[in-house]
C-alpha cells in the first residue's frame, strides 16, 4: 500500500510498535504463570495487559514525546491536540481464557478527529488499520496488505449483524430495542469486541452494535471503519467514539438501524 503524506510516519510508528506488542503480548498468552487482578470495575486485567501498555508508552515518550498519551490501564499524560489513545488487550476476558480473539488497539487524535487508527490480533494472525485519506487496509505488515471495503447490503432483512454480549443491553434498559433489531436481520453471531467492528470495514458483516464503550475500545475503530467507506456513531447517532457506545455499519443501513435502537419518542 502508498501512504499519503500528512500521518503516514504515525502510522509507520503505530506498526512499529504493535509488532513489539505483539511478540509480548502473545508470550504471554495461555502462559501458565500469567497473573490476573480484579479492577474496581469488576474487570479483569492482566500483567500482559499493564505490559503492553507500558512498553507503548515508552516508545511513544521516545518518539512523539510532545503528545499526550490516554491508555486504558494508566493515568493519562501530556498536553495538546496530539493524542495517542491505547487499549492494550481488548478483549481480556478471552486472553485470559486462552481465546485468540483479543487484539491491541492504538489510535491518534488530532484534535477531536481521529486521523490514525491500528488494530493488532495476533493469535489470529491479523492486522487492521487506516489513515485519514488513505483508505483502510488489512494485512501482516504495510508492504502485504489489502484494501478494504463495506458491503453494499442496504436491507435490514439481508443484513448480518455481531454484537458482544445481550446483559449489557439489559443493564442499559435497552434490551428490547435490541431484540428488535436482531429480530429484523437476516443473520445474527456475537463475534464480539473489536471483531465485530473490522468484520465491517471488511464487508464481511453489515452491522456491529455494542450498548457502553469507552473511548479506547472505539477510538482505533472508527479510521479503519469510515476510510472503508462505512460509518461509526453511537448508539444515539453521535458521530465518532464520544457518544459511550457504538453503532458500526456500512453506511447504507445507518438510519434503518438508528430507528429500532434509538426510536424518536
């Protein structure tokens, strides 16, 4: 793939240091002396989860030390509109059972835009990512990748939709509005997490919803979903990973699934 000249050398760091992530990550996985803590949220996290984080911080106080850093499992730092977004592991739960669907997250935002975005899975042997005016592309490395694109189903009764998990619409008290959107598609898996998301950008799913979400487990989403030609909200139709949840779709499906989860009263 040819990168265009504007945060092509963010994205190259952005792989630079996903591949140091993942060969940590993936020593640590199924590792028998892997440690794993409670969080006052109720959340697991891992000693993987602390060290990746740390060694992304590290590379990022070398190489961009005048940007700020959020990261899931450590205090913010820095000043400016330069900031770097790092969920570690999403989906710990099932790195720490020994499921390969897990993967790092790293996004930049410039401002409020979301110019970079890297999404790394490697017990799955996949990468996604994108760059503002650069399209979206999946692959091992940026000189063996493809270009992505969402699919062109425009009919909730054709759709497929992936979704995470049914308590947490339950706990939002917007179980019903969910079900009415399953009961409307063709097709429904909970592939879960990010997967639910790239699975768009792919064109392999139509739609992903999930009901609460923090900033970085959406902030990397969103380059990767509407350079493919799809579009990100939450729940609410607020663009963008602001809103605290995610409606992922091809664009064509938005507002069709926008009127079951987000009725005007």
């Amino acid at each position: 793939m040819s990168l265009r000249p504007g945060y092509d050398d963010d994205l190259r760091l952005a792989h630079v240091m996903a591949n140091q992530v993942d060969s940590l990550t993936m020593s640590r996985f199924k590792a028998q002396d892997l440690r794993v803590e409670t969080k006052p949220d109720l959340t697991p996290v891992s000693d993987a989860d602390r060290a990746a984080e740390e060694l992304i911080r590290g590379q990022l106080a070398r190489a961009r030390s005048r940007d700020a850093v959020q990261g899931e499992e450590m205090p913010d730092t820095g000043h400016g509109p330069r900031r770097w977004v790092v969920d570690p592991i999403d989906g710990t739960k099932n790195f720490v059972r020994g499921v390969p669907v897990w993967a790092t997250l790293i996004a930049l935002l410039d401002g409020d835009e979301v110019v970079v975005g890297l999404v790394s899975a490697p017990a799955l042997g996949r990468r996604w990512w994108a760059a503002q005016g650069s399209g979206a592309w999946t692959g091992r490395s940026l000189a063996s990748a493809s270009r992505m694109q969402v699919s062109a189903v425009d009919r909730l009764e054709d759709a497929s939709l992936s979704y995470s998990s049914l308590s947490g619409w339950e706990e939002e008290g917007r179980l019903d509005a969910f079900l009415d959107l399953t009961r409307r598609v063709w097709r429904t898996r909970a592939y879960g997490d990010f997967w639910s998301h790239v699975l768009v950008a792919e064109g392999a799913v139509d739609l992903s919803t999930e009901p609460e979400l923090a900033l970085h487990d959406m902030a990397a989403l969103v380059p990767i979903v509407t350079e493919a030609g799809g579009r990100f909200t939450s729940v609410r139709g607020v663009p963008g990973p602001f809103g605290g949840s995610a409606l992922v779709s091809n664009g064509l499906l938005h507002d069709q699934a926008l009127e079951l989860l987000d009725p005007m009263p």
